[in-house]
C-alpha cells in the first residue's frame, strides 16, 4: 500500500497551483516588483503632484497610444484607505481613463509623503513635463514643507544650485506674469528679465510691451537695463505729483510691494481711497487672501 506524500517540504510549488506561480511570475518585472490590475476608479490623483495643468489633448493622444501598442510602463501608486494614490503616471492614468479602460497595470509601493513628493517631481522633471512655474512652486514646497536645503534638492532632481535658484525666483513675480509664462505668452527667460525691475508697476509696463511687441529675451534684458528710455514719455506721466506728502508716496510704495500690484492712494485733508490694481480673477483672488491674512 503506497503511502501519499504530504505537501509539506516540497517547497512552494507544492502550495501554489502551477499556474498560479505561473501568472505571478509573469506578473514581476525585473526589479522583483508585483504588477497588477486596479480599478482606475479606485486611483486618486497625487495630493502633491507638481503638474498643475494638463494638456486634454496631449492625454488624448497618450490614450491613442496606450490603445495602439498597450501601457509600456506600469503606474506606482500608494495605498490609501479604500483608495490608492498616484506617486507617478498620472498623464497614463487619465489617459487610461479616457480610453474608458477598467483597469491600470500598477505598482503599489509603501513610501512616505516626502519621497511620494521627490518621485513625482523627479518623474516629471526627467520628462520635462513641467512648465517653469509648476517646477518653481515643486522646489519651493519640497524645501518649505519638508526641510531640505537646495543643495540636497540638486542632487535628488540632477539639477545645478544656480538653476534652482533661478527657477525659484520666478514665483516672486506677478501673478498675471507668471500666468504669461504658464501660458506660453512668455518664457521663463523674459520672467527672468524681468525680475531685475524691483517695482511691480514697471514690470506690468514691461510686460505689455514685450508682449504687444513680441520682444525676444534679448531684447527684453536691453528693455530692462535701459527702462527709462524706453517709457520716457510715459514715465513723466505717472511720475509721482510733486505736492502728494512724502508719507502717503512711502506708503503707497509699501503697499505695492506687499500685494504685489500697483496700489494709489488718493488723499484730501485727511480722506481719501485706496485703489489696487489686479490683472485677472486669479490676481484678484490672490490679492483678497493676501488682505483676508492680515
């Protein structure tokens, strides 16, 4: 009478059916990582995701592709509640979405919030997916939020200090500036130029101009370093009325660099009004958070 062999020590094969291990196996890259299906509706975008605006047609054409030769490269998601939340492949998710596809081959990783908001700014970097403002406000908050000096930020990103540095600069430019950049109408360049013009009064002038005129950057930099040839006629205009109290010009020049705009105070014998100039919604918005602070 033969005797039948337990399970037991025959490794795992034994405990797993043969096409189990065959599906897993097929299902690990090469970095020994696990590949699988989730429902895209069960996906929430990255809290900390530096990419601000998507281009609905450039998803469009990423879904095509997906739907031509297939999703090449899984997205990594983190665990989150009853949820998982992007950590990197957010254009593939949406673009995914937009097929009316179920389910995304995706990695799951259990990382902290700190290295979820280094790999999706290093992902997007590396695919130059940012404009500059996006990049700009993603090195301002890994360094506000998270402590780390721009020397430590260089080496996670591959970047130099100098170009931190300069790109950072451009988040103390005007909202309606920043906009132009985001939009295209300027580059990072012109922001650039324009930041060595220290009252914002004197870059909406300039702005309009490079804008209306369509200056290079090269251009834009001899504007700056030479303005008031450029504006004389219109610089003797908005010259400051030589019989406004020097209290009340000290004052308006205070203001305009707190709410980053131009900001008139019209003054008689003790009344008066305040006028703050805004460019758009947004730089409305921004200007009644800035008073609402106060």
């Amino acid at each position: 009478m033969s005797i039948k062999k337990s399970g037991l020590g025959k490794g795992l094969g034994a405990l797993i059916p043969t096409e189990s291990m065959q599906n897993i196996e097929k299902n690990i890259n090469e970095h020994g990582e696990l590949i699988q299906e989730i429902d895209v509706n069960l996906i929430i975008p990255n809290k900390d995701q530096p990419r601000k605006h998507f281009d609905q047609e450039r998803i469009a054409s990423l879904g095509d592709s997906i739907s031509e030769h297939g999703l090449l490269q899984p997205i990594v998601l983190k665990r989150n509640g009853s949820f998982y939340e992007i950590i990197a492949g957010e254009r593939r998710w949406r673009a995914t979405k937009h097929l009316g596809v179920k389910k995304i081959a995706s990695i799951i990783k259990d990382v902290d919030d700190f290295t979820i908001a280094q790999l999706a700014l290093i992902e997007n970097v590396q695919r130059e997916d940012l404009n500059p403002i996006e990049e700009a406000m993603a090195y301002h908050k890994l360094i506000d939020e998270y402590k780390i000096t721009q020397e430590k930020l260089s080496k996670i990103v591959g970047k130099s200090r100098s170009y931190l540095t300069n790109t950072m600069r451009l988040m103390k430019l005007e909202t309606f500036i920043q906009d132009g950049i985001v939009e295209g109408t300027i580059s990072n360049g012109h922001g650039r130029a324009l930041l060595a013009l220290e009252e914002p009064k004197k870059r909406k002038m300039a702005y309009d101009k490079i804008v209306s005129e369509a200056f290079s950057v090269r251009m834009t930099e001899d504007l700056v370093k030479n303005f008031e040839k450029y504006f004389k006629e219109r610089t003797s205009v908005i010259a400051k009325p030589h019989n406004k109290l020097r209290e009340i010009v000290n004052l308006e020049d205070e203001l305009s660099m707190s709410f980053g705009t131009k900001v008139t105070i019209k003054e008689t014998q003790g009344r008066g009004k305040i006028l703050i100039d805004f460019y758009n919604i947004d730089d409305l918005n921004r200007i009644i958070d800035l008073i609402n602070k106060q």
